[in-house]
C-alpha cells in the first residue's frame, strides 16, 4: 500500500466561540458551510468565497440544518422541523 503525505496548514476561519457546534452543511450554490451551536441557539453561515458570516439567533436548541430544495433549507429544532 503507497500512503501519501499531506502537508497543510490549519487555520480558525470563524472563532464563534460555540458550546456545541454541530450539523454541519456545506451549500455548494451558495458556497457556505451552515452550522448550530445548539447550546446557545444559534445557526451560524459563513460564505468561504466572500468570507461573510452571519449568525441567527433560533427560539429552541436547534440539532441540524440541511437542504431542503434549491432556494431553502430544513432546520431541527428541539421541538420539530422548520423551513428555514
């Protein structure tokens, strides 16, 4: 078996200062990773290409977020499914 070595650099894009980041979802449209921190109720996006960041705050710890179609997302919360 031939193993190749990777060599790269790590490096903190966004520090949200999360308790408990979770579900992550990369958009490939949108070029964005999305996230929950489910802690503090917060859904996070952060567009790798422009380096936006945005943070929503959610009424219920939210568990996941996911594509849902082409123009929107599904969201988990701790009490049901929601389109985001």
């Amino acid at each position: 078996m031939t193993t190749t070595k990777i060599h790269h650099e790590t490096r903190c894009l966004w520090d949200t200062k999360s308790e408990l980041g979770e579900g992550v979802f990369w958009s490939p449209s949108e070029q964005a990773v999305w996230f929950v921190d489910i802690m503090k109720h917060h859904l996070h996006r952060l567009c790798v290409t422009s380096h936006e960041k945005k943070t929503w705050i959610t009424p219920k710890a939210p568990c996941f977020i996911a594509s849902f179609n082409e123009d929107k997302l599904i969201l988990g919360l701790d009490d049901g499914l929601y389109l985001f």
